[in-house]
C-alpha cells in the first residue's frame, strides 16, 4: 500500500519537474527570439519573429513549413492528415495566384517559391483547435505536434538570423589558424576540392543535394521514429528533432567565440559572389598546396557567416546517423550515406576544414550524451561522458588557437592525437549507449509439470 502511494508520489513529482523544465525552456527560448529580433533590427534586418509572421502573407520558404507540417501530422489520423495537407496546399493554391495576379516575382522563375504560407496556417489553425475543441490529453498532444512543427520552422528563422549577426559583428576571422592545424591532417580540403572536380557535374550536383537537403533527411528519420504517437498518444522520449534542436542552438554560439568561413572563402574565389578574392588571404583553394606560415587573425567582409567551427552539418549527419542504427535496413543503409556524402560536400566544396569536422563529430555526441542522459536520469557513466566530450572539444578549440604551428609541423603525431581524441569520444559514447539500451529479457522457459500419479 505505502509502496503504490510512494510510487505515485514520485511519478508525480517527476511529471511536474518535468512541466517546469519545459516552461523554462520555453521562457528561454522565447527570450532568445526577441533577443535576436532586437539585435537583426540593429543591423537593418528583420529578425525571426518577423520573417515568421510575414510568412502568413508574403511567399515563404516552402521547404520548412511544409516540413513542420509532417512533423505536426505525427499526432494526427491518417484522415486528419490528408484533410490538413490538402488544406494546406488549398490555401497555398489560393495564395500563389492571388501574389502572380499582383505581379510579384518568384526567384528562378519557379511558381512554387510562391507556396509555404499554407502549411503555416494549418499549424496555427491545429493551435486554434486544439485550445478550443480539445481536452485533456488530446489537447496536449496536439499542441505538442503543433509546437513541434512550428520548432523546426522558427530554428531555421532563428539560424539565418544568427548567421547575420556572426558576419556583423566578428569582423575578423580566424581561418588562418584553422587552416595551419589543419596539416595536421594532410589538409582534405584541398585534396576533396580537386577530387570533386574532378567527377564533373553530376558528382557536384549530388553532393549539393546532399548538403542542402540535410533537413529533409532528419524529417524522414523523425517521422520513422514518431510513427506511433498517433497511436500510442505520447511521444518518445528521445528523438532525432530534439539533438537537432539543440545542436543548432548551441553551435552558432562557438561561431561568435571561435568565427571562421572556411577554406573556399579564405583561400579561394568564395562561393555565390559573397566573399572573392578579394577578401581571401591567397587564391590557392584547391589547386594549390597550403604553405606553411605564421597565422595571423584576418579581417573579412559582413556578409559571409562565420559558420564553419564546429560543422554543425557534421554534427547533424552524424545525429541522422545514430538515430538511423534500430531502424529497417534501408533507413541505416540511408543514415550511413547521408553521413558519408555530406562530409564528403563539407570538405569537397570547401565550407569547411578537416579539423571542423573533427570538432563537430565530437560536438554532435557530447550532445546526444546529454539529452539520453537527461531522458533516463543522470548517472555517473553519463556524467562521465558528456564532461569528458565537452573537454575534448574545448581542447580542439584551444589547439588550433594556440598551437597550430606546432600542430603543421609535427603533422603526424598530432593528426594521430586528433584522429584518436575523437576516436575515444566515439568509443566512450557507443560503451554507453549499449549499457543504456534496455536488455532484452530471456524468453522464460516453461517449468516442466509433474507427472500424473
């Protein structure tokens, strides 16, 4: 009796610890919206809340919101999900000819840029709903799915408006430092350059879809995972959306404390006419080996974002790439290519250095080790693990600032360091995950019958 009243007790203390670290993190994260909202007016842009409600009217981008979309429909039937698509193109229908009428110009030449503003309307239309006509805890699955979406939306309004602020205010850049440290590993960069260009157009074009599409890859990985919420009316309590979430909060961070824009800037001709050789150090990216000099900060342009330490898409792909390991076959066979290709795209197009992805590999698993810590309670290995990753990573950060020299000139001892420091990481996290996995009871075996007498 006093076992069940104990139990209880505790289920309910842990439902309302749970409500307010929920609450916190929404405070928070509101107050980042309007923190960043403040800080791209300064600079004459609008912020994220804005781009969000001018996305109700004016043509958005559609790939996001009709990817919260799907994210929303996990806490719907299938019914329900085929009526609020087609609402939702309905609308998109409507307002695309509505903006043609009008003379409005689309990018490209493409009609569908003037779609998006649907799926947006059917997710606050869910929100109305929701409060209105449901109770208990249909409302709060609803609103769940709902507030699930509307993340995904707001995280890749809230990342262009931290990639603004990151070529504003860090005028100066330290991709020589980066670059230096990064002989430590033979420099791929430049060898991934050459090669890509060497598979002609086609090698090219799948590697950029790769690249660009890398949220669309975790929405597929997130709808396998939230396939039973409709049924079983909850969520889990880990998934792919919420690593993502968080990797792409905390990284433009390190961008303000550690700002490079990656070797097709700093040594090459730039990408989409934003930085040029103008602003380069030397035009040497890929055809030309990187010598050997003294790094020195550098001065660049405020238009190019300081987004390459850590890569953050390294850490994604690698969040799609664990998250993909219990699903069918195909999904891991998808996850492990994903990770491939676009490590492949970082280095082959130039956005980033090799020890970038040595950093994001680790940043991407420090993070995982502390969300599945949080979900199942903190323990001494989780403690252990993700205090460990985090002091990797900080001693990345540190070497290619202080020691790069060093690190160029003795490049096999120190690309072994760098290779084996992840290595560990990636060890330490896998010993975890599998004692964190529930062990599979052994089938009972029937206790034999006494004979009849």
């Amino acid at each position: 009796m006093f076992s069940r009243i104990n139990s209880r007790s505790g289920l309910a203390a842990e439902r309302q610890w749970r409500v307010m670290l929920w609450a916190t993190a929404g405070v928070a994260a509101l107050a980042l919206l309007v923190a960043l909202e403040i800080a791209a007016r300064r600079y004459g842009q609008p912020g994220p809340i804005t781009n969000q409600l001018k996305g109700l009217i004016l043509a958005p981008k559609p790939g996001p919101l009709y990817g919260g979309l799907a994210l929303m429909s996990v806490v719907l039937t299938w019914p329900q999900r085929i009526i609020a698509a087609g609402v939702a193109i309905g609308i998109d229908v409507v307002f695309a000819l509505v903006r043609w009428a009008a003379g409005a110009k689309v990018t490209d030449g493409h009609f569908f840029d003037f779609f998006g503003s649907g799926a947006l309307w059917v997710m606050l239309g869910c929100a109305v709903i929701a409060v209105t006509r449901r109770t208990g805890r249909e409302r709060v699955l609803l609103l769940k799915g709902v507030g699930l979406g509307l993340l995904l939306v707001a995280g890749r309004k809230t990342g262009d408006t931290w990639l603004l602020i990151t070529s504003k205010t860090r005028p100066a850049v330290l991709d020589q430092y980066v670059a230096t440290a990064d002989h430590a590993l033979g420099n791929p960069s430049w060898t991934a350059g050459r090669l890509l260009q060497a598979t002609g157009p086609i090698g090219i074009h799948i590697l950029d879809l790769v690249y660009a599409k890398l949220a669309v890859a975790a929405i597929v990985v997130a709808l396998y995972q939230l396939r039973h919420v409709v049924v079983e009316r909850r969520f889990p309590r880990h998934h792919v959306v919420r690593t993502f979430l968080v990797i792409g909060l905390l990284g433009p961070g390190i961008y303000m404390i550690f700002p490079v824009v990656g070797p097709v800037f700093a040594y090459g001709p730039g990408a989409s006419g934003t930085g040029g050789v103008q602003w380069a150090a030397a035009n040497l990216w890929p055809h030309t080996p990187l010598p050997i000099t003294t790094p020195q900060v550098m001065p660049y342009d405020q238009i190019t974002p300081r987004n390459c330490m850590p890569s953050l898409h390294t850490a994604w792909a690698t969040a799609i790439f664990i998250h993909t390991r219990k699903g069918p076959r195909i999904l891991r066979f998808a996850g492990a290519f994903w990770l491939i290709a676009t490590l492949a795209a970082t280095l082959g197009f130039g956005y980033h250095y090799g020890v970038d992805l040595i950093a994001g590999v680790v940043f991407a698993l420090t993070v995982e080790a502390a969300l599945r810590s949080l979900d199942r309670g903190w323990d001494r290995r989780g403690i252990q693990l993700v205090v460990y990753g985090a002091t990797v990573f900080a001693a990345l950060l540190v070497s290619y600032r202080y020691v790069p020299m060093e690190m160029a000139r003795h490049q096999g001892v120190s690309g072994s360091l760098l290779i084996l420091a992840m290595t560990s990481v990636v060890y330490g996290y896998v010993r975890a995950a599998r004692l964190w996995e529930p062990a599979a009871a052994a089938a009972r075996q029937p206790e034999p019958q006494p004979e009849p007498v």
